[in-house]
C-alpha cells in the first residue's frame, strides 16, 4: 500500500482476505484492482444487485466505478476498499466478508458536470453560453474521468 502522497498500489503479502463484493446500486459496476505498480485493471464488471466472491490479500486496494460513465462509487463509506486479513480463530471455512458497493453523495459542482456530460458532446462545449471556467471544468471532467476510466 502507498503512503500519504504516493501512488496508491498493491503491496506483497501472504496474507488472504475473503470477500464478497455486492452491487447495491441501479448501475453496471467495474471492480477493478490497483496492482504492483499502481495501474488499474479490471477485474469484473457486475450488473445491478449481482455479486462477486474475490480471495485477495492484505494490501491490495479495490476501486469501484460505474461501468458506463466512469463516475467513482463507494464501499463502506470509502472510495477505496482495504481488505483487512482473515484470522483462522474465525474458523473454517473462512466466512466472506460482505462489501456493499453503493452510489456516493456526489459534490454539487460533480452532479451537474455528470448531467452536462449526458447532454452534451464534448466538442460542443465551447459553444454553449457558459462562463469559460465552466467549459474548462467540464472538459478537464471528461479528460479525467476518460483517464481514470482506462483498465486494462
């Protein structure tokens, strides 16, 4: 895992994790791994109320996304899912923890930036009647959101 102003990324361990990830939003959702280098690459992308059962490890981040427009989503109040590690006092077999991928309370200035987006071709931007910081929050917004939208 990185610290504080590095990139976040997967880290070596031997340490497991079990989870279960639950899509509890009306979106298609791509669960997607932060590997060694801090890329990120796609694991699966699952449809509304499906889920996914994942073995990962300790310090192995996961970011969830809308499959469809990009838009960041949440787990646990989180925008990024830490597995914490199995503990054979448990039990075995080891019991799933359950993730809840949800819809995060987007900022203002975010929602209407997604809405706009679905309303209007990027190319088109610099011709609506918008103040110019707008236009440039909305495209530095599709740059962005192409950008984080790139998996593997």
């Amino acid at each position: 895992m990185a610290n504080a102003g590095q990139r976040l990324r997967s880290g070596a361990s031997q340490v497991y994790s079990f989870v279960r990830f639950v899509n509890l939003t009306v979106r298609r959702v791509d669960i997607v791994w932060l590997n060694y280098e801090g890329a990120r690459v796609r694991y699966k992308t699952l449809q509304p109320d499906q889920f996914v059962d994942v073995n990962t490890f300790v310090g192995h981040p996961w970011i969830f996304r809308d499959a469809d427009t990009g838009d960041r989503l949440m787990v646990q109040l989180r925008e990024v899912f830490e597995p914490i590690g199995y503990n054979i006092n448990e039990g075995w077999p080891p019991q799933r923890r359950i993730v809840k991928i949800t819809i995060p309370v987007y900022t203002l200035q975010e929602r209407c930036l997604q809405v706009l987006r679905e309303c209007v071709r990027p190319d088109m931007i610099h011709k609506l009647e918008l103040p110019v910081t707008l236009q440039q929050d909305m495209l530095e917004y599709i740059a962005n959101r192409n950008r984080l939208t790139h998996t593997r």
